[in-house]
C-alpha cells in the first residue's frame, strides 16, 4: 500500500522508522567522536598522560661504599609534566659486592617496607633489615624472615654513569 500526498502516515511504522535512524545517527556520532577524539586528546596532552613513575636517583661514587655493607641513600626529587608536579621521597639502600656477586656489582634496595610503607633501619650487626612499625624482619638480601610483610624489599637496578652509582626507582 502506497501513501498519496495528504494522507496520514500510520504512526506505528513511521515511528519505528525514526527512532531506528535516531538510534543509528547516535551509534555514528559516538564512535566518530570516540574515534577521533581519544587521539586528539592524547596528542594535546602530550607526555602528560603517561606515568611518571622512574627516575634514576644518584647514590655516588662507588669507590664509597663499604664492602659487605649497606650505605642508606635518602632521595627527594620533583618530576613535572604538563599538569602537575610530583614530588618523590625515599629511602635506598645500597650494598657494594653482594653475596655471591663479584666486585664492580651492586645491591640496591628499595627502604620502603612491602606491608603498609614504612621505611626499614638496617642493623649491620643483626645483619638484618627490622621495619619499625609492625616488626617485620628482612635478611640481607632484602628476603622476609618473620612478620607481616608480604613480599622482599624491592631490589632496584643498578649502572654507573660517568663514575656515578645510580639505582633506577
Ligand atoms: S609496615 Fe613494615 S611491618 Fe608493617
């Protein structure tokens, strides 16, 4: 059945129609915007959007450190981008010649406790990282020994830029 010029549409079928094609306008216009928009808005955020998690802290000249033992590094450093401005602290510490290593290698440690961030005190005598805030209880090479903490300390690499010692946080 054909419709002539005056004659009312039947409002159930002209219906559908619309609401069908309102449907697909708003289906393409979406995805054009998401398709379009999410590069537009990384390339104008530029490096803002990425994460500003690392950083290489300098611990020092090598030749300082002690043998078999740890020296502790406090750091404080800003990292900006576009938005914001970051500031990072904490603790390190670091050993020359770890065990079983050979000489000209390093252990470095992160000082931040794995249960809640406290920062750990190393005990050259008791040989032995102690977290003052639940008592948690590290070996040497950062491994748990007794107490609450769910992983070792976190073992951070290490290079030597121009005679510089640097541990990557
Ligand atoms: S924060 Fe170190 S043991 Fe709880």
């Amino acid at each position: 059945m054909t419709h002539e010029a005056g004659e009312p549409k039947k409002a159930g079928v002209v219906g559908r129609r619309d609401v069908l094609s309102t449907i697909g306008f708003w289906i393409a216009t979406v995805a054009s915007a998401a398709i379009l928009g999410i590069p537009s808005v990384r390339f104008a955020a530029g490096k803002s959007l990425e994460q500003v998690t690392e950083h290489w802290v300098p611990i020092g000249s090598p030749d300082k450190l002690t043998p078999g033992d740890f020296t502790s590094v406090v750091y404080s450093f800003r990292l900006k981008d576009a938005w914001r401005e970051v500031k990072k602290e904490g603790l390190i510490y670091v050993r020359s010649a770890p065990r079983g290593g050979s000489s000209g290698e390093f252990l470095a440690l992160s000082g931040v406790c794995t249960h809640l961030g406290c920062n750990v005190r190393w005990s050259k005598d008791a040989s032995r990282f102690a977290c003052p805030c639940h008592s948690g209880l590290y070996d040497a090479d950062g491994a748990v020994i007794s107490g609450p903490p769910p992983k070792p300390l976190r073992q951070l690499e290490t290079r030597v830029t121009d005679g510089v010692l640097e541990a990557h946080i």
